[in-house]
C-alpha cells in the first residue's frame, strides 16, 4: 500500500512542477467544492494541456461522430464547458500506471445464457413504440444522398 | 433548442408549511439545528404494514388512501413524481389484496407496500421516460426484474419519479421535465439522480422506492432528503430493465425511511437474473428460505446488549473529512464515529491515498459507456422522432431535439475519450485507476470490518446553485463515485443535521462494506439507528402529519 501511495505523490509532485501553481497533496481534485477561491486555483491549472500529443476537441467534428446535430449556439457553449472537463481528465496522465492492470469493472462472473431463441411475448408492444411503422417495416428515410 | 433545465420556480409566494401542518412540532432554536425531544426511533414501515394488514387493523385500501392524500397534498410542492397512475387502478390492487386477506391466503412480503420507481426503471404499464424528451410518452413492453420481483412479493407501484436525464446529474434539475424540491427546504435541491425518489420517501408519499446509483445517485440524494438509501454491490441486483447509463457502474438501489425498509426491500429484488449477464450467480436468491433469518437482523433496540457492536472494526476514511468539506457535515461524521464507540466499536482513521483519482476516473468511464450506451436513441425503434429527408439527418435531429445540455455534453466528452487513439490516454488510464482504488478499498476492508465517510461534501444545495458549473456539480460526487468504481456495497443513512431551512438540514453517514456485505451493513446500520438519540428524520413540510 505504501507503494502505491508513494506513488502517486511522486505523481503529483512532477504534476506541480509542470503546472507551476499547485497543492502539494494529492487531494488536488477532491478539494473542489463550493469555494471561489480553491475553485479558481483549480482552474488555473487545468487549463494546460498535459498530454501536448492529443488534439483539443473539436466540438462540430465530435457532434458528428455522435450524430446530434447541435446549433452554433450550442456548440459555442458547449465547447469552453467541455475544454474544461477534458483538461481535468488530463491529470491522470501524470499518474504513473506502469504494471497495473485496467478493470474492466468489478468482479463479476460472467454468465452467458443458452444459445437457445426464445419467443418474446409482447411482440406489439414493442412495434406500438416504433415511431414509423408499415407493417412489416419500420420506415426509415434514405440512407444515402446523392453528394 | 429545448430548454431542458426548468428555471426555478418563485417560491416566495409559497405558505412556509403546508395547511395540515402550521405549526412545527419541534421548536426551533434559531442558532442551532433542531434538537428533539426523545422520540422513538423509526419502525419498518414494511412489517408494521405487513402487520395491520394481516392483523386486520387497517386495510390496504385505507392505507393506499392515506397515502395518496399526503401525496396529493405535498405534490405540488414537491414534484417528485413523473407519472402517476389512475388512482382506481391503485385501488382495485389494494381491493383486490385485502379480499385475498380476507379468504385467508398467504400474501407476499411487500404486500400493500407503496413502492415509487425511478423512471428510469422500466415499468410496462406506465410509461418510462428516464426524464428525457428522447423517451417522452415511452411505454416499454415489459417491466425491469427488480420492478417484476416487487409486485410479485405484493408490492403497489404508486408512481414514476423524477431524475435527471438519463441518470446525469447530481441535482434533479437536469430532468427535461420539472424540477423536485427537497422537503426539508423547497428552495433546495432533493439531490440526485435519483432526486424524486428520494423525496418521495422522505415526504412519505410512498414507503420505499427504487432508484439507481452509478456514482451516487441514491446515496447522495438519501443523505440530502434524510432517508436511508442502499446502493447493492455490483451484480447482486439485475439491471434489466434500467436503462443503461454506465454499464459498468450501474446499480439499482432503494430509498427507505428505516435501514429495515431499504433492506427488505433489497432483499425483495436481489439475485441473479438470466436477463442479466453481470447479475451473480454466486449469491442465492435467498427470498424464501432465509427471510426469518434476514428479518432476524431488524429486532428492536431493547433487545440489544450494552455494546451491541463491540469488536466491530470501522475505518474513518481520512481523505473524506478534511478540505472542502463543510465544517458541519465533518462535525456531524464526528459524532457518528463517536456513537459507534459507544456502541462498542473501534473507530479509526484510515487513508485511501489514491482516493482523489477516482472522481475524473469515473466521469472519464462514465461518459464514455453513456457515449456508447445513449446511441440507441436513434428515433427509429422508439422514442421521439423528428423527420429527416435522410438517415443521418434524422439521427441527429432526433437526439439533438431529444437529449438536454447535460447529456449531450456527457455524450462528447465520452465520444472525445473513446475516439481512434484516445483509447489509451484517457479510458485505459481510467481502467488502471479503478484497479488501483479496488485494490485500496480491498486492503482497507482488510483491517476493518465497515469504512465510513460522509455521504456528501455539504448539505443540499439551493436550486440553481450548481447550474452553469458541471465540474463544481462534479465535486460534490467525492465522496460515492470510488465506491462505484470497486463495485462494493454503502448504505447511507441520516446521522445529523446543519444548520439550513426550516428545521435543519439532514446529513447522511456513508457506510461501505465488502463485496456482496450488505446483509452485516444492514445488521450494523439498524443498530446505529435504533440508539441514535434525538434525532428524527421526519421533514416540517409533514411532520403534522406523520404519528409517531
């Protein structure tokens, strides 16, 4: 325990001297709350890149990856909020990970079922739900365009 | 653009206590919190039912009309509900239960118990929005496992809560819908995202109620409304049914306003599930063969020994009681640790030191999985569709029309740390902290038997204080999110109060467990609550109302 602990002070620390402006201890983060003052000195920070590889977001190119068609509106909101989170992300590339291994989540076992079809019951209540229906499709518009 | 966070309501032009409650039967002491006069403390609302029903006392009929007056009355206050069935239909349940009593037969463990749902937890007669316009008027065609298992124990669904959008937020206000008041003081937040849910119990509109918790969504809520709230470990509960937020982080949790209820009812929903392939396999379905001994746990107080928990270990996580965390709420944790010596108990500090890491670990998991997770709401199977010439077009106005600011921002942030090369910078990196905390929590519950924490950084908030700020709405989360990460077991229960509202402000005691520990959570949290002295949770807005 006492290594990983050393560990990540180490972390900190080189965080600190690539900042500049910082808490020693590693509760950095956990030291947001409602305060002004903490709050500022937290964003001072943040607003670096750490990992100069890694493009900043672009917000139009990622609402496209995720299909939701936003309004320059939204994304000129949107764009200094989500800097802001992403640069907060950035503080975990300065955590040595060396030889740990990821969890993909909490130990569970993993139960398959049979590879047997079953008949679901409430076939129409599922079709009710599908917003454009003609029997026996579900109505789409094009897929693809001309350009 | 849909404007999806409500702006609050003016709240000044509302009476300060409800007509059926003008005076607060505690005085008041301006300069301090409110101190009580010795009352008992709370009984399971579930076996006193189970009691008055096969006793004959009451019927389920009068206590299902009972209840639904104080929640027509506290409704339009509060606005913890979403959805509320037609009350005949509740009616005819009740009816129906008490002529089954009546001719003697054998009725479930929850029967005639008031259960309130989170809407984003499936319910196929009533329809399921997960508070968001993409699923505005959804009906789904079956109903969640852990909504299943409760009717079929006997339990009446009395209503859908409000959340915030898909489980993203720690407020309530992030709901598409309304926004929900805490009881204790309608110009705050009940907390969330489970918000409605909480509040409903908390305002006794219902007896219990499911919520879900990803990164602590029913502890922190539960902590600011003065409830219980159990959040299971990972795979004790099946998540079929809810929709899916973080799949790896979900878990279904319930709100009661006794440790005994939130228990019973866990025990009521939990097991493996073949719908549910990270449900385990391990832990029996104990609901029929063990209940005698389950409910063996929740005995009252005046069968305890002098120091009922004496040799139990219990480990102060240090990093939750320093910086950051209001004076009031390290007091109130303060005096929790001391009322566990009491009770026998060795109390000591204990560091987790990767413990601050486990906040950007998380919104770094969970915006990802949603990023994925949140791409069925497509408009095409179900949902709310706005018509496009093209697929693509239709996509996107569809979910832009569908999805609030939160979300969306949550689903780029996650598409941003999942794009082509970013898998190692940002979500690997994430993976490799969580093991990091699993492991930390492993060697904690090591040398002791239960970690305890605040369940919050403060009490709760003050609508629209933490609108426009997602990382200083993020903060607030410190002290649930790393639990989720190792998938472990926490019950919250009330402790204490601030300073705040009209009575005080309740603050929540977080108590962790070992994996699949719950049942020595639930034993060691009915005993910190039947001994806890003057104090009772009961918000002003009923405490008219409510008999002791």
């Amino acid at each position: 325990m006492g290594g990983v602990g050393a560990m990540v002070k180490g972390a900190s620390y080189s965080y600190a001297v690539f900042c500049g402006s910082f808490l020693r201890s590693p509760r950095l983060s956990f030291s947001i709350h409602n305060k002004k003052e903490k709050l500022l000195k937290f964003r001072s920070f943040s607003s670096k890149s750490t990992c100069p590889s890694l493009q900043p977001p672009d917000v139009s190119r990622l609402a496209k990856t995720a299909q939701i068609s936003l309004t320059p509106d939204e994304i000129e909101e949107f764009a200094p909020k989500i800097q802001q989170v992403i640069d907060w992300f950035g503080q975990l590339h300065d955590v040595d990970l060396q030889s740990v291994e990821p969890s993909i989540r909490a130990e569970t076992e993993n139960n398959l079922r049979d590879n047997v079809p079953e008949t679901f019951d409430h076939r129409d209540a599922m079709i009710g739900a599908v917003p454009s229906y003609e029997e026996p499709y579900i109505k789409v518009p094009r897929v693809l365009s001309m350009d | 653009m849909i404007l999806t966070l409500q702006t609050p309501r003016p709240l000044s032009r509302l009476p300060r206590f409800l007509p059926f409650s003008t005076n607060a039967s505690i005085t008041l002491n301006q300069s301090q919190p409110a101190t009580c006069t010795s009352p008992p403390p709370p009984h399971s609302q579930i076996l006193s039912t189970r009691h008055s029903l096969l006793s004959r006392q009451f019927s389920a009929a009068d206590l299902l009309r009972s209840h639904l007056n104080r929640l027509n009355l506290t409704e339009p206050h509060l606005r913890s509900f979403l959805h509320l069935p037609d009350p005949s239909d509740l009616l005819a349940q009740a009816d129906s239960l008490d002529r089954r009593i009546a001719a003697g037969e054998d009725v479930g463990p929850l029967a005639g118990v008031l259960v309130a749902v989170k809407d984003n937890i499936c319910t196929a007669d009533m329809p399921s929005t997960g508070g968001s316009r993409i699923l505005e008027g959804y009906r789904p065609p079956f109903d969640a496992t852990a909504v299943k298992r409760a009717k079929e124990l006997g339990a009446i669904v009395v209503g859908k809560t409000n959340l915030d959008e898909f489980g993203m937020g720690s407020t309530t206000e992030g709901s598409a819908f309304q926004v929900t008041a805490n009881p204790w003081d309608l110009s705050r937040v009940p907390g969330g995202s489970s918000g409605g849910s909480a509040a409903a119990v908390s305002a006794r509109q219902c007896v219990v109620s499911l919520g879900s918790d990803t990164g602590g969504s029913v502890r922190q809520p539960a902590s600011f409304c003065g409830v219980v709230g159990l959040k299971p470990t990972y795979g004790r509960v099946s998540r079929f049914g809810l929709m899916a937020y973080a799949s790896s982080l979900d878990t279904i949790g319930c709100f009661g306003s006794s440790v005994a209820d939130a228990g019973i009812l866990l025990h009521a929903i939990s097991g493996h599930d073949r719908f549910d392939a990270t449900s385990s396999n391990q832990i029996p379905k104990f609901i029929s063969q063990d209940v005698p001994n389950f409910l063996s746990h929740f005995v009252s107080a005046s069968s305890f020994e002098s120091k009922p928990l004496k040799g139990l270990r219990v480990g102060l996580i240090r990093e939750t009681i320093g910086d950051g965390v209001d004076a009031g709420v390290i007091s109130a944790i303060h005096s929790a640790a001391s009322h566990f010596e009491e009770l026998g108990c060795s109390v000591n500090e204990v560091s987790l030191p990767s413990f601050s890491l486990g906040l950007p670990a998380y919104y770094i998991l969970a915006s990802s999985e949603s990023s994925s997770n949140l791409s069925r709401y497509d408009g095409i199977r179900y949902g709310n569709q706005v018509y496009a010439d093209e697929l693509d077009s239709l996509y996107g106005s569809s979910r832009a029309n569908g999805f609030g600011s939160e979300v969306k921002m949550r689903i780029l942030m996650g598409t941003y740390a999942l794009s082509a090369g970013y898998y190692d910078a940002y979500y690997k990196r994430a993976q490799q902290v969580r093991t990091i905390i699993r492991n930390s929590f492993t060697e904690a519950l090591n040398q002791n038997d239960i970690l305890i924490s605040p369940a919050a950084p403060s009490p709760a908030y003050k609508i629209g204080e933490k609108k426009n700020d997602p990382l200083a709405m993020y903060a607030g989360d410190i002290m649930t999110v790393n639990v989720n990460l190792a998938g472990l077991p926490a019950l919250v229960l009330p402790c204490g109060f601030v300073e705040g509202g009209t009575a005080g402000l309740p603050i929540g005691l977080q108590m962790i467990g070992a994996a699949f520990g719950e049942e020595e959570l639930l034993r060691v949290g009915h005993i910190f609550e039947q001994t806890l002295e003057n104090c009772r949770f009961v918000p002003p807005i009923i405490a008219e109302d409510i008999a002791s």
